[in-house]
C-alpha cells in the first residue's frame, strides 16, 4: 500500500525498502502513478496519498529500480483559461533519470481533438502511454571521479560539435558507433582533437528530445537537438545501450585527453510546443506554471522562444528544476560547463529582462555549479531579446558583434576598421563596464547556426531547399560572399581567394583577445552546400564530410599553427584589458593602433581604410626608458591592392614573420616594413620573444 512520502525529494528516489515519487503539479485534483512492466503493460495504479504546496507524494514499500512509471493528472480541463489537466495523457516526470521506448506521433498525444478551431475546443479521451516513453526508476549515480581539465578561461580554445554530424561519417569510427556517445570516445577523433589543440569540446544538446511533427511529415529529423521534452535523460539516438553510462564514459575519455566537456543546454521552451503542440509532460502537470501564457488569453502561449512555448523561468519550481538539471549534469555526469541556448530567457520577467532576475543570480552563485563555465547566447527573439554584454559578471557570452563585423571586414565593406578595432581587441565596450575581461566575449566567425566557413565564402544567398520551407528559412543577411561564382567551381583564381579569406578568418579569430571558438569541420573546409540552417539535415548535408580532411591537409596544418602562434604569444591573450599603457604581472605592456605607414592612427583614419596595425609591446618595469623586450604586430589589409606596413620607430630592430594567410610570404625591403598582399594579414614579432 502506497504511503505518504518525501515531498523534497522530486523525481523518484530509492529509500530503505522502496521508492520515493514526488512531482510538483499546483492545480491538480489528483496525481496518479501508474506502473509498467518491461513489456509497457500496465501492472498497477496509486493515487499520491500526499500534497504539499503543490508537491504530490508518496512511497511505494517494495518498489525497486527498474520499475517503469509515468503519471496521469486529474483536474480541471479548461484550455481557454490556461488549464490542460488530462487524465488519458501519461506524462513524464520531468526528474526522471532515464526513460525507455521512443516517442512517436499519434493523436492520442494532444489532449485535444484534432484541429481545434480557437471558438470550440473538444477533451480527447484516446489513451497517449502507447507513443511516449515511460519513464524508469534509476540507481543514484556517484558523483564524477574523472579528473577535470579546468583549462583556465584565458587559454580556451573552443570547438562546437554535434555528436551525431561529427562522428556519422568519420571513416575510424565503427559503423555501430556513428552518431552515438561512443564514437566521440574513438581513439583516433580523440588524437585528431588533442592535435588541433583545441582545449573545450562544446557539445550541442543530448537531453532528450523529440522531432518536430512537420519534420516528421516530410521525412526529415532534427539534428540540432534545440526540442528538449526532459533535461535529465540522455537521449536513447545518442546510445548504443545504457545512454547515461555511456554520456559518462564518453566525458572521462574526453577529460583523459585534456579536454572538456561543455555541455549546450535549451531551457528557454520544450517540445510540447504551442498552442496546438502535444502534451507530454510540463503541460499536462501545471501548463500555467510552467510556461508563460499571454495574461489577456492564457491558453497561447509567450513565444519569446520563437519555437511555440516559453518556460516561465519566474516561477520557482521552474527554477529548481534548471537548478537541480545543471547540477546532475555538472556533478554527476562530469560535464565542465554549459552554453545556454536563448538564455535571455532565464533572465525574463513579464516586464522584460533583468540581469539581477533571481534565476542567473541563483546559477552564477549555486556551490554545485562551483568551477563550471557559464556561457550565454545572450539573445531570444522575443521584445528587447538582444542583451549582448549585460549578463552577470560569471558569466561568458557569445558575440555576434564580432563575428557581423568581422566577416564585413575581410568581405571588403566600408567604415569597418573602427568596429574591427573593437572586437579584436575583445570588445571592451561591451564587456568591461561590467567589471569583466576579454575572456567574456566567446568570439565566432561561424556555429551551428548559419553557413560553415567554406560557405561563407562561396555563396551569396542561402539554399536551403531541403528544408523544403520555401527556402524562407534561415538568416537572409550572412555577410557572405562568392567571389564570382555561386558555390563550388574549379576557377582556380576563385578558389585561391576564398582559401586566402577563410585563413584571414581564422586567424583573426585565432588571434584577436577574447575566447575563441571554432565550428568543426571549418578547419578542413566542411560544406552544407549552402544551406545556412540545416537543423532538419541528419543526413549527408549536415554531417561533417571527413573526405575534405584529404582535400587540403595544408590548410589543417595552417589552423593547428594558429592555435600554437595564440599559445605561444601570450600578448594574444591577455587576462585583462590594455589600453594604451597600463601595468602587468611582468612590467608594463602598451597597445598601439597604427596606420600602414607607422604613425598611430588619427580620427580620419578609421573611416574605411581596410588597412590598419595592431601592435602589442611590453616592457619589464615601470620606466618610461625601459627597452621593449617582446611585441608582436598584427597587419591586416583587407584591401584589393597590396600595401605597406612600417612599423614606428623605437621597436627592437629584428623581426620575424609568424604566420602570412597569403600564399607568397610578405617582401620586407628595410627592417620594421613589409609589403603585405591584397586581402591578407600577417603576424610579426620581435625576435627577441
């Protein structure tokens, strides 16, 4: 007989000689647990004898790991008043560690007939447990034991991968282990990684998920994995077997190689979608508590998302829950950090954002979360989303400012070279005021979202057909350009410009302050064909093309120089902002900007040149006459006719040339000048480093 339980134990937790079930569900009348064999038939119901301040509960004595389980809620069903409680729903509990069996589209999974029209809507009473996953009771897991890289903020060097497009097509990873945790464990993507040098793998989300149902109708799957119906569960098409003891395999192997783990995650909405979506979990138990509905008409739903529905990240059960998944993840699954997709949105209040919203206070300060890199996409679509630079003091952010500007920058437009200034130098003006350093701004010329490198040089215009949306989807302003001809070609005068473009990107990124992050596959000129969103692409267009690996190893060899050039020169990376002179750990180190013919740059200088110097120098004390002992210079000439760079007077009289994106190195006719090719840039530094 079931008993009353442990209200502050959410999800269900062995205890003694049973289990512990606890769901938090406001306005229900009643909470039902419903039991399952392996077999998904139903073996036995219990109503939750408990109930406090929302929580329902109970013990069941007898009751054993492995026991398959969901929950029915009884209560008022009232769309047009925000309330969706449907007994013939079996619903997910959103604590459960694992779950077991695939979703699959039916209409027993809406809770309405189907096509409601907004003046009648009719209770659908088909019974959904048939098409959704069952939800099992695990063993608690033991904390983490790897050993953590805890690579300091100012050598990062990140890399974002989908652990399905990264491995599906990788010719050392068995065919069994393609698209799964284990294929990221293979010994040679592992070696392939370490010898990039990269230090922090950013995986995109693995929470369990569903695909959408248009997707579905067009025989399409989404690869992103950005429609999460359950943020503890590894999702089963990531696994071979056990998913979670193959998630922690996966992060100790990583962690062995020196590398970290972190973790992409999507609080900002759930698969139950909008108003016509399925109810799965969070909307059968407390609709209104879990999402944000619109105050005049609760039964739409906020769409700050952009994807249907909005977790109402107010509320603090909400909170708990995004609490208590980052620490699962972090403490228990090992993970090194997350990257929060519209994390806007865990900052929103019904007035808008705040960066004081008790949510971010509550991350930013949670001892569980102690060591863990917090990163924002610190923008939604929804009214004042944009947020780039106000997120709190722990955390990092990614900068589409710098990725804009500098993709406009080498595409050759005008009036950049201010705004390039800005962000090579870490985007001070966004992140300091805050009290924070360059390693704030993660630094991107491309991501998931949007072309790859090699397209961003080769087309235009997005095709995005495949989609079949139309081709309307996507971002329509890509700063791209094709430099004659639309896609692949065999001019070999084209080709040689976009290799030479995509080498001025990445080294710009590789060594402008700030974090940098890389998309996988842009190292060896990965493609999508064009298409700028191929979030419904797992297949060949949204896999990584391993083959190109073989195309132009030299351009491989080319990025892993980069990363050692950044590591080597620690002026490329400084732990906080320089500006002009100002003192360091070891002396004194200025930051000069110079026109190309060595004078410091005045006001009309900045208007449109696509031509300018960065020059770092430190000195080893405080006096004015102390000699510069090491500086490096950075020459970026993003015009179509080569120029001339000198460097001013007062400098160490030798110089060597670190790295030139131009395939003939520069001609340096007097010590301290160099003629730098067309749409090049060039990294010299003083012998004496």
């Amino acid at each position: 007989m079931i008993q009353p339980g442990n209200p502050a134990l959410p999800g269900a937790n062995r205890l003694d000689d049973g289990i512990n079930f606890a769901v938090f569900s406001s306005g229900a009348e009643a909470v039902e647990l419903c039991l399952f064999d392996e077999n998904r038939r139903q073996t036995g119901t219990h109503f939750l004898p408990g109930q406090n301040e929302g929580i329902w509960h109970g013990f069941l004595p007898g009751c054993a790991t492995g026991q398959r389980y969901g929950y029915r809620v009884h209560g008022p069903w009232s769309p047009e008043q925000g309330l969706r409680y449907n007994p013939a729903k079996l619903l997910i509990d959103p604590y459960s560690r694992r779950l077991d069996g695939e979703f699959r589209w039916s209409p027993a999974v809406f809770d309405f007939e189907p096509e409601p029209t907004d003046q009648h809507w009719r209770k659908n009473e088909q019974d959904s447990s048939p098409w959704v996953p069952l939800c099992v009771v695990d063993a608690p897991l033991e904390r983490a034991e790897s050993h953590r890289p805890a690579i300091p903020w100012s050598d990062v060097v990140m890399y974002e991968a989908n652990v399905r497009g990264y491995t599906m097509t990788h010719p050392d990873v068995p065919e069994s282990d393609r698209g799964k945790f284990r294929g990221m464990t293979n010994g040679q993507v592992l070696e392939y990684l370490k010898a990039l040098g990269i230090t922090s793998l950013e995986l995109m989300p693995v929470h369990a998920l569903i695909d959408e149902e248009f997707l579905v109708t067009r025989g399409l799957r989404n690869l992103w994995g950005y429609n999460s119906i359950q943020f503890f569960t590894p999702d089963s098409r990531f696994a071979c077997g056990d998913g979670v003891a193959e998630f922690r395999e996966m992060v100790d192997t990583i962690h062995d190689a020196g590398i970290e783990v972190i973790l992409d995650v999507a609080y900002n909405h759930t698969g139950e979608g909008g108003l016509h979506g399925p109810t799965l979990s969070f909307r059968g138990l407390d609709n209104l508590a879990y999402y944000r509905t619109e105050p005049d008409d609760p039964r739409r739903y906020v769409n700050d998302s952009g994807c249907g529905n909005t977790l109402n990240t107010d509320h603090p059960r909400v909170q708990n829950l995004v609490l208590n998944s980052l620490r699962y993840w972090h403490r228990d699954m090992g993970v090194d950090g997350f990257r929060f997709d519209l994390a806007t949105i865990l900052g929103r209040t019904r007035r808008g954002f705040r960066k004081s919203h008790e949510l971010l206070t509550r991350i930013g300060s949670d001892p569980d979360l102690w060591g863990a890199k917090l990163i924002a996409e610190p923008w939604d679509p929804g009214p004042g989303g944009y947020q780039l630079g106000r997120f709190p003091v722990e955390w990092a952010e990614w900068n589409d400012r710098f990725r804009d500007t500098v993709r406009r920058f080498w595409r050759g437009d005008p009036h950049q070279d201010s705004d390039f200034a800005r962000r090579i130098h870490g985007s001070a003006d966004l992140f300091e005021p805050s009290g924070r350093n360059p390693s704030a701004s993660i630094n991107f010329i491309t991501c998931h979202d949007g072309f790859t490198l090699r397209d961003l040089v080769s087309y235009k215009h997005r095709h995005n057909q495949a989609n079949e949306e139309n081709n309307h989807d996507g971002h329509g302003h890509n700063h791209s350009r094709n430099y004659g001809a639309e896609g692949e070609t065999a001019d070999t005068d084209i080709n040689r410009v976009r290799r030479q473009q995509r080498l001025n990107l990445l080294a710009t990124l590789m060594f402008s302050q700030g974090t940098p992050m890389l998309l996988a596959g842009d190292e060896f000129g990965n493609s999508q064909n064009g298409n700028n969103n191929a979030y419904a692409q797992d297949n060949e267009v949204g896999w990584l093309d391993w083959r190109r690996l073989d195309d132009d190893p030299e351009f491989t060899d080319s990025f892993r120089k980069l990363i050692k050039l950044r590591y080597r020169f620690s002026l490329l990376r400084q732990a906080r902002y320089i500006h002009g002179r100002m003192p360091t750990d070891s002396g004194w180190c200025d930051i000069d900007w110079l026109h190309p013919d060595g004078r410091l740059m005045r006001p009309e200088d900045w208007d449109g040149g696509k031509k300018l110097a960065l020059l770092f120098s430190c000195h080893p004390d405080q006096k004015d006459e102390s000699p510069i002992i090491e500086a490096v210079a950075l020459l970026f000439n993003a015009s179509k006719k080569d120029q001339v760079f000198k460097l001013p007077p007062g400098l160490p009289p030798e110089w060597s040339v670190q790295f030139s994106s131009s395939d003939s190195p520069p001609e340096s006719a007097e010590p301290g000048q160099w003629l730098v090719k067309a749409r090049s840039l060039v990294l010299v530094t003083s012998r004496l480093l």
